[in-house]
C-alpha cells in the first residue's frame, strides 16, 4: 500500500481527565500527500484491550473542531478516539469550487486517498496500542457520515457498529449487517429529511429488521433485528447540526453492540 508512516507526533490538547494522555496529531504521507489526524488515548492503551473509534468531521470541519463538538474522548475515556482531517474538497450541495475540506464522495472516487488513509491509520493504531479488535466503531457529520457509510461499505468486517449524522447512505453493494444509529433532523436545510427516510428505510431492509419501532425516550426509536444488528434513529429539532445531546447516545449506541 502506497503510504509510509512518519510518526510525527505534537501536543495539541490538554483534558484534564487524569485517565487521559493529551491529544496529539499523527502524520502519514498518503499518496505523495501529508495526512493528519487528531488521536486521543487512554494512559493504559498500549496495555490493556481497549475500544477504537474513528470520527469524522463534515465539510469544511476539522479535526481539531470534531473533537471539542463530539468529545467522544471525554464520554468514553476508555476507548481509543481518532478525528482524521480532511483535504480541500468540492462538495456535493455547497462548495462546487472545493476550496473547503472533506471527504471522497464513493469508493474509487480521488483514488481512494481517504480510504488509504483510514487503512494507515488503523494499521498504525494496532502497531501502537492493544485494541479491542470487537469494538471498533466509526461516526461522523454530514460529509464525515457519508463517509462513515462508505467505510461501512469498503470495510465491513472491520466495525462493530457504526453512527451516521445527517447523510445519506450510498453503496450498499459490499456491506454487511451492523448495528446502525443514523441522526438526523425533519427540519435539516441541507440533507433533506426524504432522503435520510429512504436511507433509515433502505438500513432497517437491508438488517432485517422490524417494520415497527419502539421508542426509546422522545427521540429516539428502536428497530430490532432478529440476527442482532438493529437499526436505530435519533430524530431531533433542529437544522443541520445535531445537538450536544447526541453524542453521548452514539456512545451508548457503541457500548451496547460490541462485534461477534
């Protein structure tokens, strides 16, 4: 694979949390192109099993950004956090120019710069510390969660369960049955609320899951699956952003579906 890893480490952030070693970036070279993502580990990570989560910002984010919205770090300081950052990218509903950054729209697409990125990173994760190789999860925002469903799709034997916020699904055709929490807001600007129906639609299909859901708390509506993978759905008020509140639910969404 045509990337070498150079370990180049820096402080970025400093939590308080005495379980935690400060964040830090990771640099790769990916394809000629120097790569960076922001890496949160617990003190005892090159030690003991420990969960691994991949999240993703959406257009025009940043790594540095994702971490201080989601603080996934903070709400699951045993598992292992990493916010990739992505490249200057045209978007598909805003951006046409490309001169903010984001993610590769389908596998193939940029010759697969993110997903050789992704492949870096989760090779050099398991060089690094003792992971949990049945709980490794991946979420992301509007951009960042097409992308997590193109890594669903690409790499499907590698998650437990994934997480997508205010995105459609793309590709199906390589995917295996997760557990799935997709986000998203009837009143959302950008991602139509029709589209991500048909993707919760298509998702609880393809699981084979129950026609009917069970609500759970206001916002949040439950789709068993006989073979274990449901499907669940977060809906909130709002625009395209999701609230605070929704990512300690893609937490508990994680702990509850470790991998078979």
């Amino acid at each position: 694979m045509p990337f070498r890893i150079l370990a180049v480490l820096s402080l970025i952030v400093a939590f308080s949390s005495p379980t935690f070693a400060a964040g830090e970036t990771q640099t790769w070279t990916v394809n000629g192109v120097e790569r960076q993502e922001l890496v949160f580990a617990p003190e005892n990570a090159k030690t003991e099993p420990s969960p691994l989560i991949f999240a993703f910002h959406g257009h025009g984010g940043t790594s540095r950004n994702s971490a201080m919205r989601f603080k996934l770090q903070e709400l699951w300081p045993e598992a292992i956090v990493i916010y990739p950052q992505g490249l200057k990218t045209a978007g598909q509903i805003t951006d046409p120019e490309g001169l903010r950054t984001g993610w590769q729209r389908r596998a193939g697409d940029q010759e697969d710069r993110d997903l050789k990125l992704f492949d870096a990173a989760l090779a050099w994760a398991k060089q690094t510390y003792k992971i949990d190789e049945k709980r490794i999860y991946c979420t992301g925002h509007s951009n960042g969660a097409s992308f997590t469903y193109i890594l669903w799709d690409a790499r499907s034997d590698v998650f437990a369960a994934v997480a997508a916020a205010c995105a459609p699904v793309g590709s199906m055709k390589g995917m295996k049955p997760k557990p799935v929490l997709h986000i998203g807001s009837p009143d959302d600007p950008l991602v139509l609320f029709e589209w991500q129906q048909k993707t919760i639609d298509a998702l609880r299909k393809f699981n084979g899951c129950d026609p009917e859901g069970k609500p759970n708390g206001d916002r949040i509506t439950v789709y068993s699956s006989a073979t274990g993978t449901p499907v669940e759905t977060y809906i909130y008020p709002g625009g395209h952003t999701p609230p605070p509140e929704a990512w300690p639910e893609v937490v508990k969404f994680f702990k509850q579906h470790p991998g078979k």
